[in-house]
C-alpha cells in the first residue's frame, strides 16, 4: 500500500489541486507608532521588498513644533552615518579617537569593526540585537547598511535578508497590537495565489513529506475498517486526500466508506475562489471515479471555534484526526488563558480517535524573546531558502513569487509582531510530546516500509534532503538542519 501513498502531481490529477502550508506575505506603508515615528516604505510593484523602495527607516517627529531639533537629529543622523560609512569602506579611523563628542559613536563602530566587511547574516544579528534593546540610532544605521547587502534576486541569504530586513523595520515603526494590522500586504489574484501553492508544492518537498508521513500513519491505523471518518483541521484544496483515496481504492477485500470533515480557512478558501464545497465536489467526483463510497461534510469555521457538535463524529466509524501544519498557530497558554492549543487537543482526545497525525516545522519560535527567536528563525528559513536555490534558479520569476507570498509573510510574522497578532508559533517536537501526553495520548509506532518510501522519495529532490526516524518521530532536514516532523497518537 505504501507505494499508492507516493504524491501524484496535479497534471496527473487534472483538477485536483495541491495543498499549501498557509503561506503568506506583508507589505506596509506610512506606518506610525505612539512616539509620532514613521516609516515611508515598499511601492505597490510586485517585488514588494527593498530592491525597488526606500526601506530603511525614516524616523521624523510629526509635530511641527519639533522642526527645529528634527533638523539637529537629522544633522547628527547625517554625521553618523557618514561616520559609518567610513568604517564600512575600512579606511583609518584614528582620527576620531580621543574627541569627547565621538563617545557613543564609538560603541556602534566598535560592534561595526568587529563584524567581518559584508557579512550579511553577521549585521542582520547585530541589527537584531539593537531593535531588541531599543537602540534607534544603531537600528537606523545598520538598516541603512543591510539595505546595500540585501537581495531579493541574490543568493538565499541575500534574499531571506530582505524579508528579515522587513520585519525589523515594522518592529521599530510600530508596538503592540497595531504591529499585525501596520503589515499591509499585496495579496495576488486567486487564482495566481493557487498556482502560487501549486508551484511551492512542486518547489519544496516538505509539504509533500508532511502529506504522505501522515496519510501512511492514518492508512497503517485503518487496516481492516469498514467505516472511515478522518477530520482535517486545515483541509485547504483537500489535495492531501487524493492519494489516500486511491490507495483504499485498490486494498484487499475493498474500499471502507469514507467520510472527510474538513475545516476551512480564509485563505484557501480566497485562493480556491470560493467555499468548501469546491472541495467537497472535487473529491465526490474522485471517490466515485474509483468506486469509493464517500461522504464530505465542510465545516467553516477556525480550529479556536470548533466543538465537538460540529465534527458530527458517528458510532461505528474509525476515526482518523489530522492536524498538518495547523496547530501552531492556535494560541496557547503564552497568549491566552483560553489555551486553545491545549484545549483542542483535549476535545480531540474525547472524541475517541484511533489515530492523530501530527506534523509541524521543527521550530523554536513560540514563546522565545525577540533576539533568540530572530535567531532561531534566521537559521531555520536560510536552510529553508537554500533549499528552493536546488528547484528553482535564482532569477526565475516564479521562485520570486514563491518567496514573497508564500514564505515572506510567516517570517516577517515571526520578528514584527507580538500577543495576538504573532500567529506564527512554532514549538520543537519535544515541547508538542509533552502537550499530546498531558492531552492523555499515546505515541503510535510508524511504519518501517511507509517511511522508506517517503526517504526516497525525499533523496529524488536532492541528496542533501534526509528523512530519519527518532524517537517515534519521522524528520525532514536539509543538511544537518530538521525542518519538518511527523507523527502519530492514539
């Protein structure tokens, strides 16, 4: 059964349409915060990153009655940066030596010095170090130098830069709750942001990885039933059910009755022009082509306002939960003291599943600081954007695309906002065990032959993917860093 599991593409599929991560972007524009700082920023061009707009911070005092100490600020803004220029292009620099007046140029020159000449990853740290300590000045005058360093058609640091460079200015232009609603972003036309999904899937293999470890698990549980009820919390195109669909098709002694209840979100619902029942009729019209009994039920609503009523669970079907990418951004016991993350889990454990099918980025930027979150999520998106460089070149307009509304937005989510407003809440696979024990689950053992198909699968792309099992847990990893996990309860 495991080589049915394998992804079909959607050429093959015709109409069936491929399943994305919830990628996303944000732009802004004329943003202020509470101190009457603002920032003009990002064009409407299609490239929406620094290569065709002035992004560095523009901070000016909007009271007129300030006009004459904007002027000295900008005088001493002037100097400064001149002064960093200097030790940029690395001339002698003891002339500013001993003048009282130089002091706390000193301090930003010596982190500058220190730093080798045009190490991107090395200033984007140090950019990363001054908004966390609410240095303006050196924010201001390493933006100014990231704005020469970054790329959106340079190599994957030089790009991943440009984004990360985005969500350090919307940090410094804005606080609180009005950081989520200053990232203003350009979203295409439905269908371009579909066959922007489609080309991710294509592009990068995690997403495929995810789908297949978890249909292999729920297949593996399914052995032998007559009635099947899988729930998938984030359901998308439904494009993940495709392949489990035709592998009950052609197992011994028939296909069970299958029954999908699918959970929507706005932005597959906007991508695929309309509701869950373009869903619901794509897979009918599959199930029927193979002679599979099949029901489909769409629930419209978010995980955070699901219970138990809307998920119409039946006696005498076997049920299968699939949680996919989804659970990380429900907010958890940091955010609010509703602790959807942990309550869901618990509604699902009543439901009495035979299997739940976890998989998640293997990423530590929950309940991090700002600084090593901004760290954390520096090393993992670099690997990440390394890996696209492997399917698409670097000019090709389509990996532009792929980038800016499909990766951009989660990682500028990431190191802009907070509270309620930073929905991209990763956590490591350990941190996710402990929640699925206290949930009252068990790990449930993978399958052997299922995993080895998905590795080969993986090493097709490129040699440097590798998919290893540990600990009851299957991962992808580019090189020596794990990007995504799977894994199964009961």
């Amino acid at each position: 059964m495991s080589n049915t599991l394998c992804y079909q593409s959607v050429r093959e599929l015709d109409s069936y349409s491929l399943q994305p991560l919830n990628p996303q972007i944000s732009t802004y524009n004329n943003i202020a915060n509470e101190n009457g700082y603002t920032i003009q920023h990002l064009s409407e061009d299609l490239y929406c990153t620094l290569e065709s707009s002035s992004l560095i911070a523009n901070f000016s005092p909007n009271e007129s009655s300030l006009s004459h100490q904007q002027f000295q600020q900008d005088v001493e803004l002037k100097h400064k940066l001149k002064e960093l220029e200097t030790v940029m292009l690395g001339p002698d620099l003891d002339f500013l030596e001993s003048n009282d007046d130089n002091v706390e140029i000193d301090s930003w020159r010596q982190i500058i010095e220190a730093m080798p000449r045009g190490d991107l990853k090395q200033v984007l740290v140090a950019c990363a170090m001054a908004v966390s300590n609410n240095d303006v000045l050196m924010a201001q005058l390493l933006m100014s130098e990231l704005r020469q360093l970054v790329s959106v058609f340079g190599d994957p640091v030089e790009r991943l830069g440009a984004y990360m460079l985005e969500g350090l200015v919307a940090r410094m232009s804005a606080s609180g709750n009005s950081i989520y609603m200053s990232l203003k972003f350009r979203e295409p036309a439905s269908f371009e942001l579909l066959s922007c999904m489609h080309a991710v899937y294509e592009a990068c293999p995690y997403f495929k990885f995810g789908c297949m470890s978890a249909n292999g698990a729920i297949a593996e549980a399914m052995k032998g039933e007559r009635r099947v009820h899988i729930i998938d919390f984030r359901v998308g195109q439904g494009s993940q059910w495709v392949p489990l669909i035709q592998a009950f098709a052609v197992q011994p002694g028939g296909p069970p009755h299958i029954r999908i209840t699918g959970l929507d979100d706005s932005r597959s619902a906007y991508a695929r022009g309309g509701g869950l029942s373009i869903v619901g009729r794509m897979l009918s019209k599959l199930a029927a082509h193979l002679n599979v009994p099949f029901e489909f039920h769409g629930v419209s609503k978010p995980g955070i306002e699901v219970r138990p009523a809307n998920l119409r669970v039946r006696p005498g079907e076997a049920l299968a939960v699939n949680f996919a990418f989804v659970l990380h951004c429900m907010p958890d016991e940091s955010v609010s003291t509703e602790n959807h993350r942990d309550r869901l889990l618990r509604m699902v454990k009543g439901l009495g599943p035979k299997v739940v099918t976890l998989v998640e980025q293997e990423c530590n930027t929950n309940t991090a600081p700002f600084y090593p979150r901004f760290l954390e999520a520096l090393d993992y998106y670099t690997a990440m954007f390394e890996s696209i460089d492997v399917t698409l070149p670097r000019d090709h307009k389509e990996r532009i695309y792929v980038e800016q509304h499909c990766l951009a937005r989660d990682v500028v989510n990431v190191i802009a906002c907070e509270g309620t407003e930073r929905v991209e809440r990763h956590e490591p696979i350990g941190k996710w065990r402990s929640r699925f024990e206290m949930a009252g689950f068990s790990r449930r053992p993978l399958n052997s032959l299922v995993n080895g198909t998905i590795g080969g699968l993986m090493k097709s792309h490129c040699d440097r993917y590798r998919v290893e099992e540990r600990d009851g847990a299957l991962y992808l990893g580019w090189l020596n860093r794990d990007l995504v996990v799977s894994c199964a309860w009961k």
